[in-house]
C-alpha cells in the first residue's frame, strides 16, 4: 500500500433501451467523457459490442474516441475492449494509432477475445477460432506499431513487408490492458506482464479472488493500478435515491446480459433447465444481491467504504465505474454521480 489515489475510468457501454434515441446517446456519452475531464477523471473506456442494440450500439470505439479526442485534454481513452478475432489487425493497428495521435498519446489499448456468439455470427467467424486469431491479431498489431515492416505467417493472417503507417507516439505502443475473465487469460497477462482489468459481473468473487493473487504474485512490483476491476457506481447523498435512481436501469441491463447468455447457451447446444453457475446467478439475482455483489451504489461513505475493500481484497488500483450501468439514467443524474464521487469518494480511496 502507498497511500496514493487509486485512478479511475469511466466505463461505456451504450445499452439502448425501447424509445432511447442512439443520437442522443452518443451526444450524452461524448458530454460524459468531457465532463471527466474536466473534474479529474483518469480514464474513459469504451467497449466494442455489434448486433444487439439492447446490449450496445457502440461498434466502434475509436472513431467515438477521436471525437472525444478533440473535446478534451487530460483523460485517456482506452477502449474497453477492442475484439481482436474480429478484425483486419492491420486496420486496427492503423485505426490505433491515428487516435493515439489524434490525442496526443492518450490511448489505452484494451483488447480482448470476445464471447458473445451474435458478433461472431455476424462477423462470419466462428467462435472456434477466436482464441487463435486473438493471439495472431495482437502479433501483428505489436509488430504494425513498430519501426520495421510487418512480415507474418499465421493459420488466420498472413503479411508480406507491409510498411504500417502512421505509428503511434507512444512507443512501442500504446499500453495493453488484457479483459481478463478466466483463469487462462489472467496466466497469459502474468506471463506477458500486461495489465488487467476484471468484473464481478463475469465471475463470482471466488474467481476474482484467486486470479488477482495468482496476478500480484506473478507481478510483485507492478504498480497497483496495472490491476483494474469493473463495476457499476452511482453515488448520491442518500443512499435510498443512490439505489432507486439504479434500480430500472441496472436490472434492465442484467436482463439484457442473462438473455444474451442464454441465447449464446442454447445456440451452443447447452441444456435451458441446467445453466451455467454464473449464468443463473446473473439470471435468477434480486435487485438486492446485485448491488451488493457487482456493484458500489449508495451515498459517499458507502461507495468509498466497498472500492476501498474490494481494492484492498484484490490489489487492485485501477477502477472502471459505470456511472451509467444500462444507459437509462439520465445525464443529469449521471453527471452529479460522477462529480459527487470525485468530489466525495476519490480523495478517500488510496493503493
């Protein structure tokens, strides 16, 4: 423990929900990561979802960053995640690196594999494979960001001296921060010395328990914030209205999250009446457990107290905060949560 402030990001997502205009959504997103900006916020992560409007409609994170980009100043950007089985790594490493430039080298590069079977079915590439053209597209893009060609012979992708410009201004290149939901993708973080990011809404705290020690192990002098965990936050000074502001929006979004599984379930051939452990919790959870197994809602006090445990249980330093968990809580009680917090909460919570 250093007694310093642990960092926090803002977590986006953009579920659109019946009668939600996606214009607005975007225009609320954009004002969101300025305001961040504005009052100190470290990061803003935006994930990558396709096909599924009631999940997102955010598919493509970086062209949302550069204009983010262009209203801001101080706050990274970082996408959370971008799904490498799914694209050109060529492209990808292309598109990277103009919004590292862009923003003058505040690019975070989230990358994870991705599970959800509807971006698999649309993209035409089979789940089969994902694994396999995870590992070749971040060759590639590693190798795209730096000074020589890119030469590459893989089952997926294959390059012949491909001259990669622009590069990034970071270099080698922008910070790699791995989605890490199982106990292999947290081995091959250690063995790579990547950074991390984990949620309780993929795994049960046992799970979390035992991968973050297996990481602090591997990783003793790595800063505290190379370790990052996701969840929902809403702050307001009572804890009741903190709770009843949610309550429509986050349990719309766990609906969202346990259909989603169960169509990706039985597509693959899984029994409807024996879901898997973590898919019934998310399916079968009371508005009660969720707040208090996913997520830190509740008045300054509260939200400091549960990020300080949950930092201080996983060795954690790094927060993405979904102030927005579902996308129906309007912007104005979106933005007083998020000045709250870093008002309230911030100073208090230390690594």
């Amino acid at each position: 423990m250093t007694g310093e402030r642990a960092e926090f990001g803002l977590f986006f997502q953009l579920p659109q929900a019946d009668g939600q205009d996606v214009p607005q959504r975007y225009r609320d997103t954009l004002a969101q990561i300025a305001h961040a900006d504005r009052i100190g916020w470290d990061a803003a992560w935006l994930a990558e979802m396709h096909f599924v409007r009631e999940f997102s409609v955010l598919p493509s994170p970086l062209v949302t960053m550069a204009a983010a980009a262009a209203q801001t100043e101080q706050i990274r950007l970082g996408t959370g995640v971008a799904l490498l089985a799914l694209t050109d790594p060529i492209r990808a490493a292309e598109d990277a690196a103009t919004v590292d430039i862009i923003s003058g080298g505040r690019l975070e590069y989230g990358v994870g594999r991705g599970s959800i079977a509807e971006h698999f079915a649309g993209f035409n590439v089979s789940m089969g494979d994902r694994a396999g053209r995870f590992n070749e597209a971040l060759a590639v893009i590693q190798q795209a960001w730096g000074d020589g060609p890119v030469n590459f012979e893989g089952d997926h992708f294959s390059y012949r001296n491909v001259q990669v410009v622009p590069k990034p201004i970071q270099r080698p290149g922008p910070p790699l921060r791995m989605a890490a939901n199982s106990d292999e993708s947290f081995v091959r973080a250690c063995n790579e010395q990547w950074r991390v990011f984990a949620s309780p809404i993929t795994a049960f705290e046992d799970d979390l328990d035992r991968r973050f020690a297996m990481y602090q192990q591997a990783r003793p002098d790595a800063p505290a914030s190379d370790a990052g965990l996701l969840l929902p936050v809403h702050v307001h000074e009572s804890s009741e209205t903190a709770k009843d502001e949610l309550r429509t929006s986050l349990m719309s979004y766990m609906r969202v999250v346990s259909d989603t599984g169960f169509r990706g379930w039985t597509k693959r051939g899984g029994d409807p009446n024996d879901l898997p452990p973590l898919l019934a919790r998310n399916r079968n959870a009371s508005y009660e457990e969720v707040i208090d197994t996913l997520c830190a809602v509740g008045n300054p006090d509260e939200v400091t107290a549960k990020l300080s445990e949950l930092g201080a249980r996983y060795g954690v330093g790094h927060f993405l905060t979904w102030c927005n968990a579902g996308g129906m809580v309007p912007n104005d009680q979106v933005t007083r949560s998020m000045s709250l917090f870093m008002k309230e909460c911030a100073p208090n919570i230390t690594v």
